[in-house]
C-alpha cells in the first residue's frame, strides 16, 4: 500500500477560504450576525482541504478509509478531508535517473567505474501506486543492480567500443523489471567509462608499441615489394641490353639537365652506354669557332 502525504495546499484553494471568510465578514456587518462570520470561516477551511488541483502532467489515486477507489486528475476536484486521502502525486513525464558503478570487475578482471543515464516513465500510474512502495528508489536500485550485473558478462573492450550494445541490454534487463510495476525503461546511455589510472599508462603504452610493431611490419612488406620489383627489372633489362641504355641516359639526363650540376660517371659505365662519342660531341659542338 502506497504511502499516504498530505497534499500541498493550491492557490485555487487558499483563494476559496479567503471568498468564503470576507463574504461571512459582509453578511455578518449587514446582518449583524457574528455567527455568520463563524460559518463563513468554517466553510473556507473545508474548502482548503477539499479543493485539490493534479497538473496537467501529473495523477493522483483517491483512498477512502484507505481501500484504494481510482485515480484522479489531471485538474481540479474535491475530497472529503479525513475521510478520503490521495496517495503522492505520480509524474507521468519522461524522468532522468544518474547510476553508477564503482571498481565492479569485467569479464576480464578489470576494475572499472561506469556511470549510465537513465530515461523512464511511468504508463500505467494505478500499478506504480499499488504494486511497489517507493517505485523511484526501486528504479535506481535495480538499474544499479543490472548495470554491475552487464559490467561482469562483457570485456573492457566491448565495454568502450559497444557502448551501444551494453545500453540496450541493460534496458532490457531493467524492463523485465519495471514493466510489472507500470514503468518502462524508454533507452539508456553509457555515459563514462573509467579505468585506473596505472592501467590507462599501461594500456597506452601496449598500443604505441603496437602501432611501432605495426609501422615496421609495413615497412618490410614495402622493401619485399621494391625488391622484387627490382628483380622484375633486372630480368627486362638482361633480355633487353639497349633498354638498359637507354634507361641509364635518361638517369643521366635527369641527373645533369639541373644548371651548375656536376655528375661524376664511372668510366666503365661511360663505355657500357658508349656515351664517349656522345660526349665529345656535346664537347665540339660547344666550343665557340
């Protein structure tokens, strides 16, 4: 059985008493009857403690001698002081709930703290009422409970890359829970993960030494490319020698076509490619008569 509270006292109510107390003050001067007075004030009382009003957002459930007989609300309506109560006022709005683990081992081992957001609503007010005493604190207890519970069945590293995966089987998880209660569970969100900070140093370096191991991996396979690339070269040039010449004249060209450049060619390469005659000819033709 809920809770029982005294409902806040509105405006609609307080403004009743006060209509109810001046108008007994004029009856009373005109007639010159105090008792009027008395009954004015009397009446304005009852009606400050039978006047409800429920927003707009908001429901209420109306006990009579505390057997539960229905909701009320939203808007105004009355009850019989002490003879009726109203449980708390129930916001069907979409609620924001904050949920933490702290040091809660993964399926690793790995101490980690989690912080989780939490977005729910109650759709059926009557069992929220009538099914369970405090249904917030039982929504904040259970998402921590489910939260540690999802902590343990996945590994660091799904934990921070399938954040995703994790909020959604914690929302099914917590659904199973509250829907008997009239509460569903509309998403969830992994908010932080946090590990310590001995492990991050460590973590970080494993991955720069990954990266470095990564790095020199590719540069071998680059180097296994040339070579063979190299090899492939070598076997044209064999079969073909007049390639080979004329690829050695065109490094040549691209080596000295710079002004100022000096090229130092071996002199058996100088025969090889029979650039002498090539070169005494560029030498005679250069001279000035």
């Amino acid at each position: 059985m809920p809770k029982i509270e005294i409902a806040p006292i509105n405006r609609v109510a307080v403004a009743a008493l006060v209509v109810c107390v001046v108008a007994g003050a004029l009856v009373s001067a005109i007639l010159r009857h105090p008792a009027l007075l008395i009954a004015g004030a009397l009446v304005g009382i009852y009606l400050l403690f039978a006047i409800k009003v429920v927003q707009q957002w908001e429901k209420v459930a109306l006990l009579r001698l505390g057997k539960y007989v229905g909701l009320r609300g939203p808007g105004l309506f009355l009850i019989v002081p002490v003879y009726e109560t109203l449980s708390p006022y129930v916001d069907q709005r979409v609620r924001v709930a904050t949920v933490s683990a702290e040091s809660t081992l993964t399926r690793d081992t790995v101490p980690v703290n989690v912080d989780a957001i939490l977005f729910w609503l109650v759709w059926n007010v009557e069992k929220s009422i009538l099914e369970v005493e405090d249904f917030v604190a039982a929504i904040t207890m259970s998402a921590q409970t489910a939260l540690r519970e999802s902590i343990g069945r996945h590994e660091l590293a799904q934990m921070i890359t399938e954040r995703e995966v994790l909020g959604r089987e914690l929302q099914r998880i917590l659904d199973e829970k509250t829907n008997p209660w009239g509460i569903t569970v509309q998403s969830v969100e992994i908010r932080d993960v946090r590990i310590p900070q001995a492990l991050e140093d460590a973590m970080s370096r494993q991955a720069q030494a990954e990266r470095e191991r990564q790095a020199r991996i590719i540069l071998g396979q680059a180097e296994t490319e040339i070579a063979d690339k190299f090899v492939q070269a070598a076997a044209a040039y064999t079969e073909n020698p007049t390639a080979l010449h004329l690829r050695a004249m065109n490094m040549l060209y691209e080596a000295i076509k710079e002004r100022g450049s000096m090229v130092i060619v071996p002199s058996s390469a100088v025969e090889t490619m029979g650039l002498g005659g090539t070169l005494a000819t560029a030498s005679l033709g250069g001279v000035k008569p």
